[in-house]
C-alpha cells in the first residue's frame, strides 16, 4: 500500500503562502501549538492531485532558522529589486540636498583636490529596502506560480484521528507524486527516523524524481557576511570622512573582517 496515492486527502501549501505571516508554518513546533492554532494551519493547505516539492526536514532543528532560509531562496530576486530601488531613491534625495552629507572626503591629490561631501544613506536606504523586500516577497506577484509544497504540520490533519493515521501511512504515496524532494538539511537531519524514511521511500518508487540538498546553514552565513561587509563599510566611511589615518581605519577594517575568520 506503499505505492498508493490517497488522493482523497492529499493536500498542498505553496511556499508563497508557508512563508506569509511571519513564517509562522515554520517557525513554530506544532507540538506547542494549541489545537486551534493547528486547525487553523491545516485549513491554509488545500487539496491536490500532485506535489512539486516534498518539503523534508525535523522539527528538532531551528524554526528560525528553516523560515530565513527558505525566505532567502525565495525572495533574494525580490530583495535585489528592492535594494536596487532603495540605491536609487537615497541617490535622487541626495542630488536634490533632501539629505544632509555630514561627512567630508579630502582626496589630498595634486589632480583633484576638492573636498567631497559623504553621507551613508546609499547603506542606510539600500539596507532597509533589501529587509522590506525581503519580508514582502512571499506577498509580491509572480511570472510563474509558486511550487506546491506538502509541509507536514500543514498537509496532515492535526486533530482527526482516523485522517491522522491516514496521512502518516500515505506518505509514501505522497513522495509517489512529488516532482522533488527538498531535503531542508541540518547536523541532526539523518539522526531521524522519519527522515531517513522519507530519503530511503523517495529514491526508491521515485527515482527518476530530483533531490535537491538545501542545507539551512547556507543563509545564515550570507546574513553573517553581509552585516560584516556593512559593518565594514560603515566603519571605512566614517573614518575617511572624519579624516582619521590609516593607524585607525586598517585596525578597524580588520575587526569587521572577523566573521570571514571565524
């Protein structure tokens, strides 16, 4: 019965949709929601007739962790459109002397020696747009639809015993019809029953579908590089604009380079 679909209660969540709300389908254990809260997750989901994406992965690992990652691949596109935008307004502002340069940057160079007017607004605006981005992408319209996703604590039903049992003995049915699966990876990921399970029932009635390795990991790094690379720049801005030497600024560079480091 392994290789049977129980269409009657095969059910779907986009993962537009899983990510709206504060991420709240992965953020939090549905182990400490309460019954309501769990109806009110699996009523998000709807029924289907296939899957593009198995979304593997343990409740063990960070909630926090599993919604920025997911988030990040989803909506960087989103993001980089919105930073691009903020780049431009924080130019258009300055030009018109909406914002003040608090800073100055004397080159000190026999062919240019203007005093030129520094402000961190480029960081600032570009910065902001980029998380604003980031947080409105899974509400943000798309050329092409989003994958449809079953996510456990959404597509089984958490309240009705007999659908409950169903939905567990059916999940090798569901891998039966899913185009991929996502192995969302973390250290205790194979430590897991359930997901070695799934790995194991995936590749064997489903082996022309395509694994894909997501390791959570991955995001939290970029995050880390970016906000040293803006510590960074922040650091090298004020410093040259405040005019402070080299005995200064190369001690300074060299902290905000920890991370790189570590």
């Amino acid at each position: 019965r392994i290789r049977e679909t129980d269409l009657e209660i095969l059910r779907g969540m986009t993962l537009r949709e899983s990510l709206c709300r504060g991420a709240s389908v992965w953020r939090m254990n549905p182990e400490y929601l309460s019954v309501r809260a769990r109806e009110v997750l699996f009523q998000r989901s709807q029924l289907v007739k296939h899957l593009d994406v198995f979304m593997s992965h343990t409740w063990v690992s960070g909630g926090w962790s599993k919604a920025l990652s997911l988030l990040m691949q989803s909506g960087c596109h989103v993001a980089l459109i919105f930073w691009f935008f903020g780049i431009l307004l924080a130019a258009l502002l300055a030009k018109k002397d909406i914002l003040p340069m608090p800073l100055r940057y004397a080159p000190g160079t026999e062919r240019f020696s203007e005093v030129c007017p520094l402000g961190p607004w480029a960081m600032i605006l570009g910065t902001f747009a980029t998380l604003v981005g980031l947080v409105l992408s899974p509400y943000c319209p798309r050329c092409k639809p989003m994958d449809m996703c079953f996510i456990d604590a959404a597509c089984v039903h958490p309240t009705d015993e007999q659908l409950m049992k169903r939905g567990i003995h059916g999940i090798g049915g569901f891998l039966l019809v899913s185009k991929e699966l996502r192995i969302i990876w973390s250290p205790v990921y194979l430590t897991r029953l359930w997901c070695v399970f799934e790995v194991a029932t995936y590749k064997k009635l489903n082996p022309e579908g395509a694994v894909v390795l997501a390791p959570i990991f991955l995001e939290t790094v970029v995050v880390l590089f970016y906000a040293s690379n803006l510590l960074g720049a922040f650091a090298y801005l004020f410093i040259r604009g405040s005019g402070a030497g080299s005995y200064v600024t190369i001690p300074v560079l060299l902290l905000c380079c920890l991370p790189y480091m570590i």
